[in-house]
C-alpha cells in the first residue's frame, strides 16, 4: 500500500522558518519516501506505507518538542499508480 501525507506545523512565522518548520523538513527528507514536496505553507510526502507512517510518527514528536502549537495532517491512500 502507498500513502500520501500533507502536513503543515504551526504557528507560523513569514520572516524566519521557526525550529518546528526546520525539524518537520529533516524528518521527511530523512525519511525513505519517493517524494517529497516542502513549501512554506504546506508539506507533501509519499511512500510505502511503513515509511510514511514512521516518518509521520517522527514528525509528531520532534515537532511538537521543536516548539510546534499545532500539526495538521491528512494521510490518503493511494490508487496503484497514482502519483
């Protein structure tokens, strides 16, 4: 099964990426997805299953412990084929 995530981590700051913005970009591009897209007002990650939910689990704490006030994710099944 492949999964897509679409993240963002808040409160948001225009001037300066924050520490929890900084850590949720180092958790998903360490993550072993097929594809990452990062912006600065919306994240979206694809992969395997597996990856995606631990990538997600990694996201949830080292975001929330980065200063992070709120997550907001959507996780979507993906047809085969579907990109």
């Amino acid at each position: 099964m492949r999964l897509r995530v679409e993240f963002t981590t808040e409160p948001f700051d225009l001037d300066e990426a924050p520490a929890h913005a900084v850590v949720a970009r180092e958790v998903i591009e360490a993550a072993e997805l097929d594809a990452v897209d990062v912006g600065p007002f919306g994240n979206t990650a694809e992969g395997r299953a597996d990856a995606v939910l631990a990538a997600v689990d990694g996201l949830l704490r080292r975001t929330l412990d980065a200063g992070a006030t709120r997550v907001s994710l959507q996780v979507n099944v993906l047809e085969e084929g579907q990109r």
